[in-house]
C-alpha cells in the first residue's frame, strides 16, 4: 500500500507491506521493518528495525501529532496529486496539544503575524518541553491558553489564519 504524508512542506512518500506480525516501510532511501504494540488508545511502542521508541499518536480532524523523543510532528495524509495542495488544506488552523501537559510560555498574541516554523507556545509534556510551531505564515486569530494552563491532548491552545500560497 503507498501512502503519502506531509510534514510542513516535506512530503514523505512510503510503501507499506505486512510481513506476519510486522510491517516493511519503504521511502525510497531506507527500508525498515516496523512492529506496533499499543499500551492504549494513544501511547505506543513501535519497534524500528530492532530499535524500540515510545510514541505519543493524537489525532485532531486530518492532522495526526507524533510525539517521539522529545520531538512533535504534525503529518497530514495527502491525496493523490496532493503535492500541489494549498495551504489551508494542509495546515491545521488550530495548534492543538498532541498530548496532556502544562503551558510553560505563550509567545504570541491576537493579531500577531507568524512565519511557518515560529514557535507558537511551549507545552510540558512527558517531562519535555515541548515547541509548538506555525505550519505556514499567517495571523493568529485567538490565544485560548495562558503560561500555567494545564490542557488535555487534543485541545484547542491557538487559532491561526494562514494565507494562501
């Protein structure tokens, strides 16, 4: 099966086959043999060609945040001929919490410009601290959280409006 991602604007383009209990993941560079084992709903442990990695998976709408080593990625699944998708159709205007954890510091404000990639808030989470980022340039529309806040994965931390490319 062939499925294409997107991480802000590097597209990642992979072919998935079962081997019994695991999976083969290509992309084209590497080739690796992937098993998943689920503690919940939203926490796993993948084991990557050997290698085990604790994973933090939470879905808002067609956004899924990953939440590995301290790191957070946001990957939209694209549609065939995706690669010239606009903006809005593949940066989520809400920056949402990938998963629970405490505010530490909001940078921005209502009105404020971003650029893709400024930091937006830093969230605590699973003892990290966590940036919080701009898919695209644009204008953030509303702050729902203030540094001490205490939020659940999944919710609303900042509205954006991104413009188009």
């Amino acid at each position: 099966m062939r499925i294409g991602l997107r991480s802000n604007e590097r597209h990642l383009a992979l072919e998935v086959q079962r081997e019994g209990d695991a999976y083969r993941v290509r992309d084209g560079a590497t080739d690796r043999l992937v098993r998943a084992d689920f503690l919940d709903e939203s926490n796993l442990v993948l084991e990557i060609d050997g290698e085990r990695h604790r994973v933090t998976l939470v879905r808002n709408g067609d956004v899924f945040h990953v939440a590995i080593a301290g790191e957070i990625y946001a990957l939209t699944r694209e549609q065939p001929g995706g690669s010239g998708a606009q903006v809005d159709a593949v940066a989520a205007p809400e920056i949402v919490a990938p998963m629970p954890g405490k505010v530490i510091r909001v940078m921005v404000e209502a009105g404020d410009r971003v650029e893709r990639g400024d930091t937006i808030l830093i969230l605590e989470a699973m003892k990290m601290e966590n940036r919080l980022t701009a898919d695209a340039a644009g204008t953030v529309d509303a702050v729902k959280v203030v540094a001490g806040d205490l939020v659940d994965g999944g919710q609303v931390l900042v509205i954006l409006s991104y413009e188009s490319e």
